[in-house]
C-alpha cells in the first residue's frame, strides 16, 4: 500500500490522523472520484481479490471496481493509515423481500472512539459515515439511514422517497478477511443469474448528484433533476467513459 499515490487518485489532501473528520472525507472524496463498475467481467477479465491486483487496478491504472475490490482496497488504505478496519460479509436485500446469500458484499466496521459503518462500493448509498447504533435516523442531504438490529443480524435501512424505509443489506459482526468473498466474487463474474453479467454499469456520485453508464444509457442527475439518453453505439459508449469516467478500455 503506497499512501501517497493512493490519496492523489481520489484527489484527497486533507488531514490523515484517525478520526471522524478524515474517514468522513476519504469516504466522500473516495465515492467523487473512484467509480462503482463491473466493466471487467463483460470483458472476461478475472478479477482476483488480491491487494496487490487491485492497487494496480483502482489506483494505478485509475479504474473503479464492484464492492470486494473497492471496499478491500479501502481497508487497506484506513489501515495503513492507523484506523481499526473490520471487514464483514453482508446480504443485499431483494426487491421481493428476503436477502441474497453470506459474502454477497463486503462492508466495513470502524472503530474509532464510537463505532461507524463505512462503505465506497454500494454504488448508490451513504455518502460518509454511519454512527453504528440501533434505529438512529441519520440523515445525509436529502436521504435518510438508520440500523436495525434482529438477533445477530443488523440491517442498514434507507428512507425512499414515499418516507417509507427500505432495506439496503443486512450482516453479522463476525469479522472476516478478503479471500474470504472469493467463491461469491466468483459467482458474479461467472453466473448467468448475477446482476453483474447481465448488464454494464459505471456510476459514480458527483457533487450536484450522480452519473451512471447503464449498458448503453447515460444517465445524469443534478439537484434531483434526471437527464438520460440512449447512446447510439459502442463508439459513443467508450467515449461518455473516457468523458465522464476517465476510463479507456
């Protein structure tokens, strides 16, 4: 882990002692500048869940990746720089009810003097920090979060935009570490049934709202104003990445 080169590619030159104030701007800047893609996997490229892979991978050659690899890099990162970093497995909760499988994601637990969930690669989610405490209304520009807890499993919830609350993922707070995601990983750069195989996506938060290639619609949004238009071909596809994302394939 090279601090420096890392802190440069999410544009990041701020303070670096643990505490609040840092890891709420290194998760901010992180989710501005580091994109939520699958582009790899429509290409057939593996993705190893190997620290140094994903270094080359998000910071050198200044792409983005899905939750293993950007929130395995991340905890390097908050490491290397003295923050406590667990590592744990979540389920992402189904539109028809019910949650996906243990390792479907990879979330963080920090533990500073209070406790917070952090997390850089769930695409459209929390922009900083969430204060780990039960049924808390937290809440984030125009966005609300809280946890719920049911036994064992804690469930981060979001407030949708009819003020009724959502489930986002739920987890244990049993620790784990990077290879444990790699059969899940796996599974989505391989299965038919994956979202991941199914479609493109490249998304990023920007400060007026957000920006996301989704297989061939760019879609914009600033100040809940929502723009989209269907690109014509991959040409002008690889062109909106190179523009909005700074990605060439």
């Amino acid at each position: 882990m090279h601090i420096k080169p890392y802190l440069q590619r999410i544009n990041y030159d701020g303070p670096l002692e643990p505490g609040i104030q840092t890891l709420s701007a290194l998760q901010e800047t992180h989710l501005l500048t580091v994109p939520f893609e699958n582009l790899d996997i429509s290409l057939g490229r593996e993705i190893k869940l190997d620290e140094a892979a994903l270094y080359h991978k998000i910071v050198e050659r200044r792409r983005g990746g899905f939750c293993y690899e950007l929130n395995g890099l991340f905890a390097s990162l908050l490491r290397t720089l003295g923050f406590k970093v667990t590592m744990l497995s979540a389920g992402v909760a189904h539109a028809e009810g019910g949650f996906g499988p243990e390792f479907d994601h990879l979330t963080l637990l920090v533990q500073l003097t209070d406790t917070w969930l952090v997390d850089v690669g769930f695409g459209e989610s929390f922009h900083r920090p969430l204060l780990f405490e039960e049924a808390v209304e937290q809440v984030q520009d125009e966005r609300a979060y809280r946890l719920v807890r049911d036994g064992s499993y804690w469930t981060l919830e979001q407030r949708n935009a009819d003020h009724a609350w959502e489930a986002q993922y739920h987890f244990t707070l049993q620790p784990h570490q990077l290879s444990d995601y790699t059969s899940r990983c796996r599974y989505h750069q391989t299965s038919p049934e994956s979202s991941f195989t199914q479609r493109r996506v490249c998304t990023r938060m920007t400060r007026q709202g957000r920006i996301t290639l989704s297989d061939m619609r760019l879609i914009i949004t600033e100040q809940e104003q929502r723009e989209e238009r269907l690109l014509a071909d991959e040409q002008e596809y690889r062109a909106a990445l190179r523009e909005h994302f700074n990605i060439s394939l």
